[in-house]
C-alpha cells in the first residue's frame, strides 16, 4: 500500500474517530480539523476518560485520539481499558509533554502516533494517515491472524513512528532505527532518519557505512 495513502480513494467506508479530550478548546480545535479531513467521521466525542470509554462501547472507533491528561480516567488507563475489547482500535496521544519516558509509557499503552500540543494539521494529517495505512492493511490485506514476526514488525515501525515524530535520537530510538535499517527492504525514510541519528551522535563510521549503501540502492533503483 501506497506510503502517501488517499483516504478519499475508500468510497464504501469512512474510518471512524472518537476524539477525547477535557479541554473544551482542544475538543473544538481538534474537530474542526478533522472536519475537513477527507475519508474520516467523528463519531464521538469524549469530555474524560471515564466517558471514552463509555462511549467506545456504543459507537467504536477505528482510531481514538485521545489526550494523556485527563480527569475521572487517565488517558493511557482508558487506552488498555479500550483495548480490552477493541483490540483493532488504533490510538493517537496528545499531551504537552515531551519527555521520552511519557513517550514510552504511550508506546506501552499501545499509541501508534504521538503529537505535542499544540499540533497543527499536518501533524494530525500525518498521524491520521499513518494509522489509517495500517488499519487498512490489517482489514484489507494482512490475515486474520498475525505471526509473532508480523506482530514485532508492526511493533517495531509503531515505536519507529513515535520516535520519529517526536525527534529522539537516544539509545532506545537508535535501536529501533538500527533494526528497521537492517531489514533489505527498508523504507527509505528509516535510512534517512538513522542517518540524522548519527549525525547527532557524532557516530562518523556508522554514517559513511550507511551512506554508502543507500548510494549503492540508488544505483541499484536506476
């Protein structure tokens, strides 16, 4: 499937979100970005997590947004909650938050995306179409039950994506980039984005040795 995924081209279906969030601007704001979104149908809309909760059971959501700060649940407990009978459900945190051991606690809960507020559109834009190529690809083609190899690869580019949104370059981000690189077929996007790591990391060796390759998988694409 397409990296840069038309939801638009999914006539007979419109996925499915619930927003939740106890900050009433942030409820509008998120709203009426979506409600120009193509392929995409608010559903619900929560006011804490106690009601996100309450609300999935009547009308589930195919992807929950959902922020970390709320009141009568916090956010990550109403997403294990969530999960337990919505497992299909894919999960957007937002939170003012930056600190990677937020980040990880997300990743842990079962987040997919991660954004800080404030966001803009482009950064629910992506996040949106992100979750949606991997929701299509599990409905659409993927079987109906995942191996445990297929399950660590959807694993490991959810953390890619998270680390990747939220720039981090520390022992834990490189890993995962260092895993999705030695893969053959790795998105060039992961190359590009270890590539950045180690020039953070000052890490020249590993560098020339990826640069190098991906001249050689230019030459190759040619």
């Amino acid at each position: 499937m397409s990296e840069k995924l038309s939801l638009s081209r999914l006539k007979n279906y419109r996925l499915k979100v619930m927003i939740a969030d106890d900050n009433v601007e942030a409820r509008r704001g998120t709203r009426l970005m979506l409600s120009i979104h193509p392929g995409v149908e608010v559903t619900a809309i929560a006011q804490n997590g106690r009601q996100a909760v309450e609300m999935a059971r009547t009308y589930p959501p195919d992807i929950a947004i959902m922020d970390i700060n709320m009141s009568e649940l916090y956010g990550l407990a109403a997403m294990r909650e969530l999960h337990s009978f919505l497992p299909d459900t894919l999960y957007i945190v937002i939170s003012a938050e930056r600190e990677s051991k937020m980040l990880g606690q997300a990743i842990e809960a079962g987040a997919s995306e991660y954004l800080v507020k404030p966001f803009t559109y482009d950064d629910l834009d992506r996040a949106i179409r992100s979750c949606a190529q991997t929701w299509f690809a599990r409905k659409l083609q993927a079987p109906a039950t995942l191996s445990p190899v297929d399950e660590d690869q959807q694993n490991l580019l959810r953390q890619a994506h998270v680390f990747a949104q939220a720039r981090r370059t520390d022992d834990t981000a490189l890993e995962v980039f260092e895993r999705l690189a030695a893969q053959p077929d790795c998105e060039r996007r992961w190359l590009l984005t270890l590539a950045m790591i180690y020039v953070v990391r000052q890490q020249w060796g590993k560098l020339k040795r990826l640069a190098e390759r991906m001249e050689r998988r230019i030459i190759h694409e040619t």
